[in-house]
C-alpha cells in the first residue's frame, strides 16, 4: 500500500451516499463519514455527535425531519429574549429557542414545557487589560494593571432530551459596559421573565393554565419601570414602542428587535394610554379582541403587522 493510498482512496457519506472529498466531512468513531450537507441538519444544541455510531446519527436525522414537519403546525404566541430568542406556542405549550430571522430558518429544535428540569441565569464577567504605550513604541502594563470589563448575562435551560441537555444563550443583545446600567437591567429582566417561565410552565398541561402564567409575564413586561439609577429623558413626540417590550424607538425600525414601525392602529386603553402593541405599555390590560390573522412564519396576529416577523397583513 503507498503512502497516500488512504488520502486519494474513494470515500463517501454513510448518510447520503454522497462522495466526499479531502475537506466537507467529519469522520466518526465508528470509521464512517459525514458530509458538511448532513451534519448541517443536525440540531444546533447537539454536541459530541463524533464519537456517535451511525445507527444514531440517521436516528437523530429522522427525529430532525419529524421536527420540521411539527413546525408547520408551530404557531408563536409570545416572544423573549433579545438577540437569541424564546419563541412560545401556548396553545400547545411547546417552544422554540433561536437567533435566526425569520425563526422557521434553520429547523429550530421543538421542546416541550415538560421536558425542562430546570432554568437559571448568571452573570459572565471578561477582563481585558488595558495597556500604555512607552516612547519606544512597546506595549506595557499599567502598575496597577487596568482592566476594560465587559458583562453578558446567560440563561440556562436544562431539558429531558436524547440528543441534548442543556441550552444557553445570552439576553443581552450586546455586551454590558457598567453594572446597574439601563442595558444591564433589561437584561437581567428578560432573563427573570424566562426564567419564571420556564419554572412556572413546566408542570402545567393545560393551555389556560400556560396562557394565564403567559398574560402575567406580558403585564409585567409591558409595566416594569425605568431603572432607578437612570435618569428618565423627556419622552420624544415622535417615539413609539415595539410589541417586543421596546420603549422609546424614534426610527422605521425598533432598536430591539427590528419589527416595522406599527401604522397609524393605535387603541386607546381605558387607563387614557395611546398604544400600538397587543398590550397598554401604561397598565397592561389586553388590547381589545379584533378579528386574528396568521402570519405565514405562524404567528397569530391582530395588528396590520406581524409581531414577530414585521411582515403586513395580507
């Protein structure tokens, strides 16, 4: 046998049969092959994947292609997080966690509320040192050493599933300069909300029961106050909040989430408030019931714009 003879010998995915070459493949344990076109399908939360068998991987395949047909029948009732995102269904109590956009993109794992063990969030912390240039041109530290600190804060979901256990994603959509800072108690407040969501869904099987533990998220989202240590700017003429929770948005787009800007529907609340969302931003009442539309990314919507996606009612 030559040298190269295992580099120039034939061999193909054990999955599609697919001929693979030098690079676009991974090698299992096993001895067996999988190209980039498969292993692209698999679940984003799944890891160690490598030392599987392919018994397994084709098993995980099969469970991912069950999951994107069940995603036709996934319709978004609420929406958290930041960057990455929650996406619930209540009415089937299933939900979704994704950063793509539209959030049907890339086969998002479905997960059941009965399938969480448990939810929490922490705080990362990184240091980078600041450092000085002497007349020589050389980098050196500062005595003492100066450090620039950045924050991010992380939820964490544990779950009961063959293919994976935990989820973590961050719910700042930028990293926190300072501590207590507004940016850093939205954060911390979506982290919070996920958090009593998780925990208090979990054990629930009804959907009124889901909705009810929903609606009381939504109200206190849409009534949590400016943090204290900020001092509140007088509100522009022009601003206008998101569905998302965004307040102060004064451009097309929100600055949260990037949803259109709402047309002229507003609603005013029995409270006196002028609102465009679902929910009175002054007390959180419900807006009053109109006739519902499906969006095609599967959010039920009221609106003339889809709270989830942006797109406009057809």
């Amino acid at each position: 046998m030559g040298l190269f003879d295992g580099l120039t010998k034939e061999k193909h995915c054990a999955v599609c049969g697919k001929e693979v070459g030098l690079f676009g493949k991974a090698k299992l344990k096993d001895g067996n092959y999988v190209c980039d076109d498969c292993s692209a399908k698999f679940s984003p939360f799944m890891s160690g994947w490598k030392a599987y068998p392919i018994e397994k991987i084709n098993d995980h395949l099969a469970y991912r292609e069950a999951n994107e047909m069940a995603l036709q029948e996934f319709a978004a009732t609420d929406t958290f997080g930041a960057a990455t995102k929650v996406v619930v269904d209540s009415r089937k109590g299933w939900f979704i966690v994704t950063s793509r956009d539209p959030w049907r993109e890339g086969n998002p794992d479905i997960i059941g509320f009965n399938q969480v063990a448990n939810c929490s969030y922490s705080v990362s912390e990184t240091k980078t040192e600041i450092y000085k240039v002497n007349e020589p041109g050389h980098r050196e530290s500062y005595e003492p050493k100066r450090y620039d600190t950045d924050y991010d804060i992380f939820v964490t979901i544990e779950v009961d599933s063959p293919w994976y256990s935990t989820i973590r994603f961050k719910t700042n959509p930028s990293r926190i300069k300072v501590k207590g800072s507004k940016e850093w108690d939205a954060a911390e407040a979506e982290a919070q909300r996920i958090q009593d969501l998780m925990m208090g869904v979990r054990n629930l099987s009804r959907q009124a029961e889901i909705e009810a533990q929903l609606s009381a998220l939504r109200v206190e989202k849409a009534a949590e106050p400016e943090p204290a240590n900020e001092v509140a700017a007088a509100p522009d003429a022009g601003a206008w909040a998101c569905s998302c929770g965004q307040q102060g948005n004064t451009g097309n787009f929100c600055q949260n989430c990037g949803s259109p800007k709402p047309g002229p529907s507003e609603w005013t609340c029995e409270c006196g408030a002028a609102n465009s969302g679902n929910f009175c931003q002054n007390c959180g009442k419900p807006r009053p019931e109109a006739a519902s539309w499906q969006c095609e990314c599967g959010s039920v919507n009221t609106s003339k714009f889809c709270g989830n996606c942006g797109k406009p009612r057809p």
